[in-house]
C-alpha cells in the first residue's frame, strides 16, 4: 500500500458517501484522511446503542456531549448514524481491515521517514493527516447525522451545526484520540481554515512525541555543522587563558576565542557594566574564564615580559662592535669642549653645509678606521640615572680632568662611578695648552683614588690632550680604540633590536622623539617595539648627521620617530613581534610605575616631608621644583642641586620633569613653599594664574648655570642685587606673512600686559622656548609703534629669526636690577 494507493483512494472518497470534500481543500493530506475515516466508521460498529456498548463507552456520557443535547436526542442520532451507514458499513467492515494495516504500514513509514532525518515533510504530513483525520470524523458524523433525518448519504460537511459534531465524534473515539483530542483542538480551527503553518504542524508532533522547534533547530544546526565538518568540536575547544592581573575586556574574550559581546554580557550578569575597552582584575576576570568553561593561567607583570627576554645569542653569531664611550668630570674640566672638538675633527660634515645635529650620542671613525660612539651627555646623572634603569650603554668612561686644575669632587665621583659600573677608564688630562697645565700633578692626584695610570706604572692608559688646540685628540681616539679592542665587545647584528634610550623629547613637529642607542641587534623601520612605559613601530630613524636611515646596527645612535609618548633616558627599547605585545608590556609597566608614584608621592608630600625635617633638625631644606625641556636638562639640573648646600643647608628636588610648568607642579611646589624652576619652558595659561594667586614662585631660565648659580645663591643665604627678568607681556600668532623686505611677519594679538618693541622677546612654541632674541618690527596698523596693549593686535618680526607660525606665542620681557628673591 503506498501513498499512491491512499490518494486513490481519496479520489474513490468522493463517490462514497462519507467523503466530504470542502474540508479537504488541501492537498496532499487528504489520503490520510480517509483511512482514518474508515476506521472511525468501523469500529462504533458494535453498535452500543446506550452507554454501554462495546466500545463506545462515552457515547452516552453526558460530559462528552455538547450542552442541550439529551439522551434520546443522542440515541436518536447515533441510530441515523447507523442506518445511513448500515450498507457502508458492512462494506467497510471488509475494508477497514485493510485500511488499518495500511494505517499501521504508513504510521511505521512515517517513523522510518522521521528517523532519516527527513522530518518536515513527513511530520507535516501526519500532523495535518491527524488534522484532517479529527476534522473528518467531525464532519462526518454531523453528515450521519444529517442523514439520519433524511438521505442515506451524508450531505455535504459544510453543514457545521456547532453543536453537532461532536456528540457524533465522539462515540467512536478511543482513549488514544480522546488524548490527542486536547493536542489537537486548537489546531483543528486552523486546519479548516486553510492555515497551517510549519510551527504548527511540528507543535503537534505525532505519537505524542513532541519537540519544541528550538530542539529541531538545533537538531537540523548540528547535522549541518557536521556535515560542513568539525565545527561541532569547537564548542568544546578549553583553553588556557594567560591571565595577567588586569585585562582589557576585548583582550580577554580573544584569549578565550570568544565573543567579545558575550564576554560583556556575562560580566554584566555578574554584576559588572564594563564596556569592552575596559580593565578588569584578575580575580573577576577568572570568575569569567570558568564561567566560559576554559581554565585559567596566572601570570604576573613579569611573565608578560617574558616575550622581550634576553635570548642568549650564539657565539657563532657575534661580530665585533664599536665601543660606547661617555665622557665624565668634573664642571668646566672640559668635558663638552673635549666632545665637541672630536667631534669637529673626526665627523665629515653633512652636506648640509656641516649642520651636525645633536641627538645625544655621535660616532667618528678614527684614522686607523675604528669606529667609536660617544654618548654626548655629559654629567654623572645620566650615566647614574640610565644604570639604575638597567641600561648599561657605557663602554668606556673618558674621565677628564683639567690640568690646570687638580682633582675634584666631581672627579672622584666620576672614579666612584665608573668603578661602581666596572667599566675601563680611560685618563684625559685637558687643558694640557694651558701655561698652568701640570700633567703629573694631576696623575699623582689621581693615585690617591687607585686610578694609577701607565705613566705611574698602572694599567690606566693616559692621554694629554687640549680641547682648544686639538693636541692629543688623535691619542686619546687610539687609546679609546686599544682599549675596545682589549674589551671585545660583540652584539649579533642579527636579531630583534635592544636599545637605550640616551635622550627623549616632544618634538612640536614631530611628536615623541628618541635617541636610542642599539645594543644589540638591528633596528630596522617598521620594527614593533616597547621603550619603556611607551610603545611604537620605526616610522624613521635618523642618524647623528640627519642622515633619514633603514636600519641601525650595533653601538649606532640613531633618532627613532614613531612612539607612543615620550619615554624617559635609560629606558630600554626592545623590538616586539607584535603591536599587542608591545603595547600589553608597556601598559603594565605604566601601571606599574603609577602606582609607585602614587606610593612614592604621598610619603614624599607629607610623612617623608615631615619625617626629613625632624631627621635633620639643623639642616635647612630648599626644596625646589624642575620643569625641563628636555630629560637630559632637567638630570642635569637635579644632579647639580643635588651637589649644592653644606653643613646647613641643602637643596632638594621636589619633583623634576620634562615639559611646561602645569597647575599640578604649581600645587605641589605651594604645599611644600617651594620655587618652580623652569629651564626653557614656562607654565601654561592656569599655572600661571594659579601661581600668582598662591603666591608660588616661577622662575624662567635658559642657561643652566644661571639656574645653578641662583639656587646656590638662594642656598647660601647670599642672594646679590642682580639682573631681573619681568614678564610685561604675551601675544600669540594667528598668521603669518612674508614682507619683502622684511622676511617672516607674524599677526599677533596681544593677550596679556603689552607688547613693547624695545624689550626682549621669546618664542614659544608649547610653552618652551624655541627662540630668544629682540624685534625688529612692532606695528599697529601700518605704523611702527612703540607699545601694543592687550586685547590690540600688532605685527611684529624677530631680528634674525624666521621660524614662527601660527599658535606660536611670544614672551616679552624686560630686565631690571632687583634684590632677589628665592622663597
Ligand atoms: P665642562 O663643564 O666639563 O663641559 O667644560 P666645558 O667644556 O664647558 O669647558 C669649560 C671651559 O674650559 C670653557 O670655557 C672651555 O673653553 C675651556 N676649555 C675646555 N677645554 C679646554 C682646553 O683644552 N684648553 C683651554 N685653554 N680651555 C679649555
């Protein structure tokens, strides 16, 4: 018996009397219909004309029977029912055996079809078969009711006598139909209003069974996953998540390889609003690792780092290198004059016209063709301060020393130093054109601090040179270049570069800017790297001649461009596989060091403050503050205070810094009555304000002696009548012109006090100081003016100076004689 047997038998329906046709507009679900309908015709056979007949239990029952319809109504009816049926019936009888086994062949398809996976169609099928079969059995029995009054056959089944079909439907059902009855019921409305939607049909299920269509979905998603191959597994995947002790919610869904929404969301269930560029702690995060169900590995600050370890290099792989040579002494021993003049000598002017460029560190080639770097910060600061970073860039400490002179504090603190770091001294006794040179002096005084030179029997090699004459110079380059030697220094060009960062700035024009001294490896542009609390990838590097470069090598100082922020001198720079490495490294770090700030500050502004002024009862403190332009002035600032004071009184640096004076510093420097010190920079618009209102003290300078000069003065209690510089005005660019004639004109508004054309003029660009000069031009209008007021705008011109532009603001200053005054 096939499907085509039961639509056959459909289309035989039509001459039998029970098939009624309206119901069954629909299609293919018809067949099922009749055969169900056979059954139900068959079996009230017995004929229970009560309550109690065989099989029909509930004819009879009150409860099954619509309201209004009594008893003898109901036997009345159902003996219609028969008449009409009695020669259907007794066909049928035959029939309904056949039917059944067909029914009972289909039912096992069915489930065979369901098993296959082949559901929708097959389910559909029965559900609407069950419908239709229900819905017949209605409307049949309302014919057979019918038909009791008149004709044998039932007449068409649209006669829908509400309170018909029922009682008529119901004396045949068994216990099965009655349950599916309940399932049912809410379908049979649809059924015969011609809707029936997929949702439906599967609602209803067969054999009772029942899915909901979240279950199918996810049934029907599974097959196709696994047809697609693997993705099923995925689900399943545990990682292990690298958890350091705080992360950002985005990077924590990529190590989990989840969705970072869903990361989001199940921090909000537990209680957490975070965006996903948020930072979480560790703790929370590992509630959110399980809750995904992968498992959670603990790293600290330092096995983030892990990935910038210093990999051992092969032997095989280390060629020579050129040695790192800083140069140290005491002040005004010579120890710029001496760079300079090898400098001079040794670099091949650029064809710039010879414009050397001052990047901290330079390299010249020796005759003998040796290549030596020297780092060209002066000053035992740097040297300290990059050491106690844990960059060691020195190779060679040139100690000079005056052989005018003898040695001096700053000498032995020099010796102390390059002991201290183990490195090899070299001697450099300067000055040696100086009538009142005397070399042996000098050497013998240097015995007395164990440096014994070769001329003394020692191993110390020695050299007299002048840095005025150049006499010595190429001796000493030699004596440099024996010692390399004797050192062996190597680095494997070939690997990821490390470095030192030896100055560090905010270039107006080009943002953070680093001179970094390779250590090891190469530097290339495009390189990813960390310095530091910043990170960054080469957008260029420059040479100590301005020379744009690929790639620097071993013990070559180059100008990287490209950072994040600025990073401090003696940060070390390691190239990085990748920007998230770099930055996660650098991100921790900054944290790192936040909070030993925030420690460090608070004991400094008030327990330490206290604890220092009781520890030292007959010492006077002159705390200052030091706001630099770049890190290399403001060590070298701090390390000479630090030098100044004796037995009564010493200077202490509060804080030092790079970049203009803010309202922070001015706040600190008010709690602790302190000066600010700025060497060309100056404080910003509500620094100043907040300065005057406090009554802090703002002093400006451009030539660290000076400053110096000032704090020992102020520390000594011997503060002369000398030269004052008073602020009267401040005007900022809006335009700038060309003049002929006159060159580069700016159109200025006068934003404070006046612009007077006799007084000396700055040029700010940031708040520090780019230029310092006099004007050439001050107009109103097109008239040459003495004085602008504030709120006036004018035009002036530098004498000499042509780089101004917009934004740029311009100090006017006068200077007069006053009683100083250094809180
Ligand atoms: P620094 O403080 O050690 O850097 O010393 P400087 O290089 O600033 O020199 C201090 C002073 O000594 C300057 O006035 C130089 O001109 C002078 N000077 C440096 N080297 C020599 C030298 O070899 N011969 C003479 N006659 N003067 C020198």
């Amino acid at each position: 018996m096939s499907d085509s047997d039961g639509r056959k038998t459909l289309g035989l329906g039509g001459s039998r009397p029970s098939n009624v046709k309206q119901s069954f507009s629909h299609g293919r679900t018809k067949n099922v219909v009749v055969e169900t309908k056979r059954k139900r015709v068959v079996v009230p056979k017995p004929g229970g004309q009560k309550q109690t007949g065989p099989g029909a239990g509930p004819v009879g029952d009150p409860s099954k029977r619509p309201a209004g319809i009594t008893d003898s109504e109901m036997e009345r009816r159902l003996k219609a029912v028969q008449a009409a049926k009695a020669r259907e019936v007794e066909e049928a009888a035959a029939r309904a055996a056949e039917e059944k086994a067909r029914a009972e062949e289909r039912e096992r398809r069915r489930a065979e079809i369901e098993a296959k996976e082949a559901a929708d169609r097959a389910r559909e099928e029965s559900l609407k078969a069950k419908a239709e079969e229900e819905a017949r059995a209605k409307r049949e029995a309302e014919a057979a009711a019918k038909a009791a009054a008149a004709a044998p056959a039932p007449a068409p089944a649209q006669a829908r006598t509400p309170n018909k079909p029922a009682p008529a439907a119901t004396p045949r059902k068994s216990e099965r139909d009655r349950e599916e009855t309940n399932k049912k019921n809410r379908q049979s409305d649809d059924r015969r209003s011609g809707k029936l939607t997929v949702n439906q049909a599967l609602r209803g299920g067969e054999g009772g069974r029942q899915r909901s269509m979240a279950q199918m979905k996810r049934k029907q998603e599974r097959a196709r996953q696994k047809a697609m191959g693997g993705s099923v597994e995925r689900e399943k995947v545990v990682r292990e998540v690298q958890l350091p002790p705080a992360i950002v919610v985005s990077e924590l869904a990529a190590r989990m390889a989840e969705k970072t929404g869903a990361v989001v969301k199940a921090l909000m269930t537990n209680g957490m609003m975070v965006t996903q560029n948020e930072t979480i702690d560790a703790d929370t995060a590992e509630l959110i690792i399980e809750e995904f169900g992968h498992k959670v590995v603990r790293v600290s600050d330092a096995d983030v780092e892990d990935v910038i370890n210093i990999i051992e290099d092969d032997e095989a792989d280390l060629q020579g290198r050129p040695p790192v040579i800083t140069i140290m002494g005491h002040v005004d021993h010579g120890k710029t004059s001496l760079l300079d003049a090898i400098r001079n000598a040794k670099v091949v002017a650029g064809e710039a016209g010879g414009i050397t460029q001052h990047i901290g560190a330079y390299q010249v080639t020796t005759d003998n063709g040796a290549v030596l770097s020297f780092l060209d910060t002066p000053g035992h600061a740097a040297f300290t301060s990059m050491r106690s970073r844990g960059a060691q860039v020195t190779d060679i400490v040139v100690l000079v020393v005056a052989a005018d002179d003898a040695v001096m504090p700053q000498t032995i603190e020099a010796i102390a130093h390059a002991k201290a770091a183990q490195v090899p001294m070299i001697v450099a006794i300067n000055k040696i054109d100086k009538p009142a040179a005397d070399a042996d002096k000098v050497r013998a005084a240097l015995l007395q601090h164990e440096v014994i030179v070769e001329k003394m029997s020692g191993d110390v090699q020695d050299v007299e040179v002048s840095a005025i004459t150049g006499q010595g110079l190429d001796e000493l380059l030699e004596a440099i270049a024996l010692q390399a030697e004797i050192l062996e220094l190597k680095a494997n060009p070939d690997r990821a570069a490390v470095g030192a960062v030896i100055e560090a700035q905010l270039d107006v024009g080009r943002g953070p800017v680093a001179t970094v001294l390779v250590q090891n490896g190469t530097l290339r542009q495009g390189d990813i790297f960390v310095v530091g609390e910043q990170y960054g990838k080469v957008r260029a590097l420059i040479d100590d001649q301005g020379n744009r470069v690929k790639e620097a090598g071993p013990s070559v100082p180059v100008e990287v461009l490209g950072l994040n922020g600025t990073p401090e001198a003696g940060d070390v720079l390691n190239v990085t596989e990748t920007e998230a490495q770099a930055r996660e490294i650098a991100e921790y770090r900054a944290n790192a060091a936040k909070d030993k700030r925030a420690a460090a500050g608070a004991a400094t502004t008030l327990e330490q403050l206290m604890a220092n002024a009781k520890a030292d009862e007959d010492v006077s403190e002159l705390p200052i503050l030091v706001k630099a332009d770049v890190q290399g002035s403001a060590e070298a600032i701090v390390q000479a205070m630090e030098k100044i004071g004796n037995d009564e009184v010493r200077v202490r640096v509060l804080h030092s810094g790079v970049g203009a004076i803010t309202e922070t510093d001015v706040g600190l420097a008010e709690a602790s009555n302190a000066p600010i010190m700025g060497f060309n920079v100056r404080a910003n618009a509500s620094a100043r304000n907040t300065a005057n209102q406090k009554g802090v003290e703002i002093r400006y300078y451009s030539v660290i002696y000076d400053l110096v000069d000032d704090v020992k003065a102020a520390a000594s209690g011997l503060l002369s009548n000398e030269i004052k510089e008073n602020f009267i005005g401040y005007a900022s660019i809006k335009e700038v012109f060309k003049v002929t004639g006159v060159g580069k004109v700016a159109g200025c508004l006068v934003t404070e006090g006046v612009a007077r054309r006799s007084a000396g003029v700055r040029l700010l660009r940031d708040n520090v100081v780019i230029h310092e000069g006099t004007l050439k031009t001050l107009k109103r209008f097109k008239d040459e003016v003495p004085e602008v007021q504030s709120g006036q705008e004018c035009g002036m011109a530098f004498e000499n100076y042509e780089d101004i532009r917009p934004d740029d603001v311009i100090e006017i200053f006068t200077r007069e004689e006053v009683a100083r005054t250094l809180s």
